[in-house]
C-alpha cells in the first residue's frame, strides 16, 4: 500500500491520504441506473404496469405485483422521483445526499456547515439526513437519498457492513465515507486518527502521574468507539499499567447517561484519579457530574472532541480536538473530483487530531503537582 502526504492548509499537521487496493468506486465500465423499462422487459410486463406497482395503484394481480417487485430487487431499481420532470443534459441533479451522526452533536453540525459551503460554491444543494446510530435509520436515509437521485453521497454509517451500496458504486455513484470507515465495500472515506487521538489524551494523563485512569465511551458498536477504547488501553499497556483493574464504562450516548455513570464511579471504594471520555457528549456529562461533586478541580479530565465554551470553564477542559470543518470540505472535495472524472483508487484520507491544554488535563493526583 503506498502512502502520500498531502500538507493540510491548517496548522493542525499532516492529511495523509492513503490510496486503497479495490477500484470498485471507479466510475469506469460504470453501468447506467436501471429504469421502468428495464423492469418490465425482466417481468414480462408493459412500462405502464410497473408504473401502476410502483405507485401502489389498484386492480393490478398479487401474481403481478410479486413479479414486479422481483425484477426491481434483481435490478436494485429504485423509483426516480424526478421522473417526468426536465433533466440537465449530464443527467445530474445537483444534489448530494449527506447522512451525519446526530443533529445534537456539534462534530455532526460542523461538518454538514463544511460540506454545505463547498457544495453552495458549486450550486449544489445538499439533503441531509440525521443517522442517530440506528441501523434501520441509515438504510431508510440512504434509499431516500437515492430515490431522489443525488449525484454523491457522503455517508456516516453504523450498520456492520455497508455492502449494500456495492450497486450504487459499480453504477458510478460516488461515495465518501465520513467519520467511520465503510465495511464489506471499498470506497473513499475521510476520518481522524481515532486511536492515536486517544492514546494521545492517555499519554497526557499517564505523563502527570495518574495511574488509575477511567474511561467513559459511547456504544461499542460504533466504530470509532472501538478504535478510541484500543487507543486507550494500548497506550495503558505501553506504560506497564495493568488495565484488568481500569475503570471503563461504555454505552454511554448522551450527556445524562455520562453523568449517572460518573456519579456511581465515585461511589466506588477506589475511584479514579483521572477521566478520559470519548465522546464530547460524554464528556458534558462527566463535566456536571463533576461539578456536582464538587471534584472538578482534583480529577483530571481530557475528553475526545471539543466543546462550545470549552475554554471558559474553570477549569477549562482540555481535550484532543477533530476537525470536522477538514472532514467535511475533503469529503465534499472527494465528491466533485470523482463527478468530474476523477477515477483513481479510493483512498483513505486522515484529517490529524491535536491536543488542546486548558487545565482539566493538567491536574496531577492529590497530594502531587
């Protein structure tokens, strides 16, 4: 696998942009996007009968419909809500569709801003969509997004497997993948370096003396939950610290959830000298629980992801910051230059993570500092 550095336009550090071995998101050899005709020659039916299944009308046999609708899932068709409606002469509808994590997670928000602004600089309108970690949910969005025919997508995804685009890549859809990396495909994706951000934080904490570090994360069927969880305990282990007896609690997915579980961590007979939380959701939580105790001054404190207001806190919380504005523009990026024929690998491409001091991090364990 060759590596290249592309030097990034901010002061973060380096995008790497790691090119992939499989070409499936290639638009070369694409094959055009089945249509009504297409399914009535499968079925053996007239264009107006697949229009009538299509569109739920009556008077159409249970034999039809169920051959109908075989032929659409052998085609994968879906129906074009654009139909009878003037079409550009490429065929495009300049649109994308965009499918973020939550509405309420301001990562989720700065990078639908980001690839907005680039997309509006192209006179592309933009549909998005809020995936709330619900595998169902990202189907449902996805499909919808395709119903409309979008011209690309740029995805956050949580199912196990995003296989189920593998029709929309050979057809030439271009697909970048935000955030988490896709799995059973191979297409472009645009993410931080979730384990290193998080041995990162832990360095931080290990560097002024606390040993027994906590570890608050969101739902381990997320992805890159998992990667920030083996940041944490890899850099554990790096150190000679024995992780059997480290605190981590996962499943934790909103500020409330944190808090709760914070409070009982500190009813425990031997609680933690220090937090690293994963999620900037979690890391509110754990701030209020905190303060709530009263021990917001003596335990340490790095979280994963910034927060609004971060810095006027006191202390302020210190945290490993993502670039979700770089995420979102390189994604939109990625779009275009696949639209406008680029057809080279998919590539991976790493937005760096950078830590940002401002005193939870640097508090050491009593009695130290």
């Amino acid at each position: 696998m060759s590596v290249c550095i592309v030097k990034s336009n901010l002061h973060i550090g380096e995008q790497i942009v790691t090119p992939l071995s499989d070409t499936s998101s290639a638009p070369e050899g694409a094959r055009s996007r089945p249509t009504m005709r297409h399914v009535a020659a499968l079925a053996g039916v007239g264009v107006k009968t697949v229009s009538r299944v299509i569109n739920g009308e009556p008077n159409v046999s249970a034999a039809t419909i169920a051959k109908v609708n075989a032929a659409a899932r052998t085609l994968d068709y879906q129906p074009d809500l654009h139909a009878g409606n003037l079409r550009r002469a490429d065929g495009r509808t300049r649109t994308l569709g965009l499918l973020v994590g939550s509405v309420d997670n301001p990562f989720a928000g700065a990078v639908h801003r980001a690839v907005e602004d680039a997309a509006l600089a192209r006179g592309v309108a933009v549909f998005a969509s809020s995936l709330d970690d619900d595998p169902a949910r990202e189907q449902e969005a996805v499909s919808a997004f395709l119903r409309r025919r979008v011209d690309g997508l740029i995805l956050t995804t949580v199912t196990e497997s995003q296989a189920y685009l593998a029709p929309e890549l050979r057809r030439g859809t271009p697909v970048v993948f935000v955030d988490r990396e896709p799995a059973g495909i191979t297409s472009d994706s645009v993410v931080s370096d979730n384990a290193d951000g998080a041995a990162l934080a832990t360095r931080h904490l290990l560097e002024r003396g606390h040993r027994r570090v906590a570890y608050l994360g969101d739902r381990p069927l997320i992805q890159t939950a998992r990667e920030r969880r083996r940041g944490f305990l890899e850099e554990l282990g790096r150190a000679g610290v024995a992780t059997r007896d480290v605190p981590i609690i996962e499943d934790l997915h909103d500020a409330e959830s944190a808090r709760a579980a914070t409070l009982a961590l500190f009813e425990t007979p031997n609680p933690p000298t220090a937090i690293f939380s994963s999620q900037n959701l979690v890391t509110l939580g754990v701030v209020h629980a905190l303060r709530e105790l009263g021990r917001h001054r003596d335990i340490a404190l790095v979280g994963f992801d910034d927060l609004p207001l971060a810095d006027l806190l006191e202390p302020g919380i210190t945290v490993v910051a993502q670039d979700p504005q770089q995420i979102g523009r390189t994604a939109a990026e990625r779009v275009f230059a696949r639209l406008d024929g680029d057809v080279s690998p998919a590539a991976r491409t790493v937005v760096p993570t950078r830590l940002i001091e401002r005193g939870s991090g640097e508090i050491a364990p009593r009695g130290q500092g």
